[in-house]
C-alpha cells in the first residue's frame, strides 16, 4: 500500500480528527498496513503490544478466552474502530484476542513510531493522544452504561424486565 493509499485510509477514520494535510502526510508514512485473512490473530490475550490499531477494511472479532479451549465473543470490530489503545499508551497486557473475520486491512502505530515524532511534530502527537482519549473515553463511557443495565436487570429495578 502506499502513501496516497494510506493518507487516504486515515481521512476515513477518526484518527485524522483535527489533524492538518500535512500532519496526515507525515502519519501516513509512519504507519504499517496489516493484510488478513480469515481467523488471522491480530494479538493475543495475556500478551503486550506497543501498537494501535486501526481497521481499515473488514471485521475483527474481540475475544475472551474461555475454559476448554473456546472463546465468548466480546465485540465486532469494524471499519474505522480503534483496537489495542491502552497496551498503544501504557504497555498494558491485552485483555482480549483480537481475530479476523473474512479478509481485513489494518492499520498499525507503533508507540515508538509516535515517540520518534515529538520532537519533531509534537502538535500532531498531542492531536493524536487527545483522539486516542477520546476513543477510549467513549468505550469506557458504554461499558459503564452496559454495566448499569445489565445489574438493573439482574435485580430488576429501574425498568421492565
């Protein structure tokens, strides 16, 4: 892919949020794209990684494991989703196994791909943390909510059940 491919695959998605052309440009030369194919393990649970995905093409099913060998689908992950954003900013261990279903493209930022541009860009890097915040933000945002409905429903207030 080049770089017309992939300034183009960053305007689609959230990550271009309040960046310049130029800043665009500068990240688009920065980032890695990922081809996969059917079942193809994007990253494992119990596993680190310094880098941010994004899926550019396709679906990506998040996972947990499970006893015996299977996993229980968390989420679908589609177009325009981030995937692995704290592991991208702290180095945390992933809490999920991220998988393709069918054909993907994806796009990876690697945290020291991002650090080496400080000096040199650090606005786009603020620009990019701040989205990155944002994201994760909103995921947090939702799974409070889930969480509020589901253990309404389990004691069954606040609603019909």
């Amino acid at each position: 892919m080049n770089d017309s491919s992939n300034i183009e695959s960053l305007k689609r998605s959230d990550i271009s949020a309040g960046l310049t052309d130029e800043q665009i440009q500068v990240l688009a030369e920065t980032i890695k794209v990922l081809n996969l194919d059917d079942g193809d393990i994007l990253m494992s649970e119990g596993h680190t990684d310094n880098r941010l995905f994004i899926i550019d093409q396709g679906r990506i099913e998040v996972t947990r494991n499970t006893q015996g060998g299977t996993w229980v689908t968390l989420a679908i992950l589609k177009d325009g989703d981030f995937a692995g954003e704290m592991g991208f900013i702290d180095g945390s261990v992933h809490s999920a196994t991220l998988r393709s279903m069918g054909k993907s493209r994806v796009l990876s930022l690697s945290r020291d791909a991002l650090e080496a541009l400080i000096d040199t860009h650090p606005h786009l890097v603020y620009k990019l943390m701040q989205t990155i915040i944002r994201v994760v933000h909103k995921l947090l945002t939702k799974m409070n909510q889930q969480y509020v409905e589901m253990n309404n429903y389990i004691t069954k207030q606040h609603g019909r059940y």
